[in-house]
C-alpha cells in the first residue's frame, strides 16, 4: 500500500505559503482567477452570438460527464491555482488524492509518455500545431482507455470554480450521447479559445514559462502537492 502523502502535502503548503513566495502566491492566484472568470466571460459571450446566428442549441447538462475522461493537459500557473484551490479545500484535496491514487494506475502509462512528448517538442521548438499532431494519437489512445479524471466525483467537478480552460471550453449542440466515444456518430462540438486580449493578460501575469509549458492534469496536480510547484 502507498505510503499516506498527506504529512508531506503539509510540508509543502508551509513551504509554499511561507515568507516572500507565500505573498507572491496569494497575489498571483488571486489575479490568474480574476482573468479566468474575464476569458470565461468573454469567450462565452462569443460562443452565444455564434449560435444565434446558426440557431443551434447547447445541449450539455449537468452531470454528464463524457468529457471528463478526455485527455486535459494545463499550464504550470493553472496548477499552481488548482493547488491553492485544494490548499483551502482539505475535503477536496483528500478526494483527489484518493481518486489519484486509482488513476495513475491506468492513466499514468499515457500520460507520462504525452508528457516526455511535449517536453522534448518544446525543446526543439516545434509549433504548436507540430505538437498538436504529434500528441494527438495518444490524446486519442487516452480517451478509448475510458479513464476518469480524479477531479470527477459523484458526476460533478470536485474543482469547478477552477477547472481549467479546456474543460469549460466544449460545448455540445448534439444529442449528449454522440459525445460517448463508443457512439456510431460524432458529435459537434464547439470549442471556446479565449480570445487574443485575455491570453496576452494570462501571460503578462505569468510569464512565458509558467503559461506555455503544460503538463497532464493529475501528475502535475499530484507532484506541486507532493514536491511543490518549484520542482518544476
Ligand atoms: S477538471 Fe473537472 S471538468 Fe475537467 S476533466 Fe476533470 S472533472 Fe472534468
């Protein structure tokens, strides 16, 4: 049986919240969560205009959860918001914990292979469409390993107020069942990318490096609490 994480999960929130870093933390997650309630906000509004002029309806509804067994990559600043969101969460910080644990059973494999992937792509310095396409066939591979994400409890999002941008940025405007990956048809999705303006505010917050890089959702999750966010 693993050894229980959460006496070392301490350490690092003492570490992390502690002295001159502890109120650039505060400061940082406070403002990258202002910006992502604004890019939310902004991309909706555009996806509502769109539909008006198509007629198509969002037919997404609370607690289903196809997309939830996605492969979700985030940046290293969205991480560090995750992370301070659980730090005053305990309850939900325990959930992920004990879903990680059954995750990285069958999601590690995958994941951490996508994770080399994109790490040597951006070394090398390939554009991000390059990336795109060398990490698809695993994204893919993912999805058919019918994997749920350990954020997903009782068919809800144990992160909601948090969850990152690609996660709030699907909508279907077919019948919710093409969304199975076992459906015959595919279904039509409109993907929401936050607009030009708000990225530019995201990385004049962060910097380049903590908003180009990503990593896959629960790994990075798991080692910020477990290592803390500068072992990256
Ligand atoms: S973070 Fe939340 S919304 Fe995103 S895949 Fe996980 S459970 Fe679903």
């Amino acid at each position: 049986m693993a050894k229980s994480p959460y006496r070392q999960i301490e350490k690092i929130e003492a570490q992390e919240k502690g002295g001159p870093y502890g109120a650039w933390w505060r400061e940082f997650c406070g403002n990258y969560r202002e910006l992502l309630v604004q890019a939310r906000n902004h991309s909706y509004t555009a996806l509502e205009k769109k539909l008006a002029a198509t007629g198509e309806r969002i037919t997404c509804r609370k607690g289903c959860t196809y997309c939830c067994f996605h492969y979700i990559s985030v940046p290293l600043a969205h991480g560090i918001v995750i992370v301070d969101y659980l730090y005053g969460r305990k309850h939900l910080l325990r959930a992920f914990i004990r879903n990680y644990e059954r995750w990285r059973h069958k999601g590690k494999a995958i994941s951490k292979t996508l994770d080399e992937t994109r790490a040597r792509a951006f070394l090398s310095a390939m554009s991000i469409h390059e990336i795109i396409a060398v990490t698809r066939p695993l994204s893919m591979r993912y999805l058919e390993s019918n994997i749920p994400c350990p954020f997903l409890e009782e068919e809800a999002c144990l992160i909601y107020a948090v969850r990152p941008l690609p996660c709030s940025g699907q909508f279907s405007v077919s019948p919710p069942e093409r969304c199975s990956p076992a459906a015959a048809e595919g279904a039509v999705i409109h993907q929401l990318v936050a607009d030009d303006e708000d990225l530019l505010k995201f990385l004049e917050l962060a910097g380049p490096r903590l908003m180009v890089y990503e990593m896959t959702l629960p790994t990075l999750i798991y080692r910020f609490l477990t290592e803390g966010a500068s072992s990256i």
